[in-house]
C-alpha cells in the first residue's frame, strides 16, 4: 500500500486496516512456524504498510491542534 493510498482513507479505515493486517501477519507468523509460507517478504510487506499507516495517523494527530 503506498503512502498515497493510506493517506486517502479516514482515521476510522486506517485503524480497521490496521486491524486487519495484524491479523495477516499472526497467520503468516503460524504458517512460518510450521513451514507452510510460501513468500517470506510478506511479512516485511505488512510491517511497513502497519508503520505507514501509523506514521500517517500520528501526523494527522499532531497537526489536527495545530489547525485549531
């Protein structure tokens, strides 16, 4: 997910999403362990998109006094 994209969902989507992603990541983490995972870069793919997101909330919370 680009940054672009994240930055065009609303707070409420960007936490579900969020939600969502931990979730890929636990299956992926399981599938991991029992050696079933089929691309390995998927979990750095979810990390950073899991960072991307909160780095886009974080600066949306910052600015949001600022703009008052």
């Amino acid at each position: 997910m680009k940054i672009a994209d994240v930055k065009a969902l609303s707070d409420a989507e960007l936490h579900t999403r969020i939600a969502e992603l931990k979730q890929e990541k636990l299956n992926l983490r399981i599938q991991q362990q029992s050696g079933r995972l089929e691309r390995p870069s998927r979990l750095t793919e979810i990390r950073k998109t899991i960072a991307r997101i909160q780095t886009v909330l974080t600066q949306r919370r910052l600015s949001a006094p600022a703009a008052k």
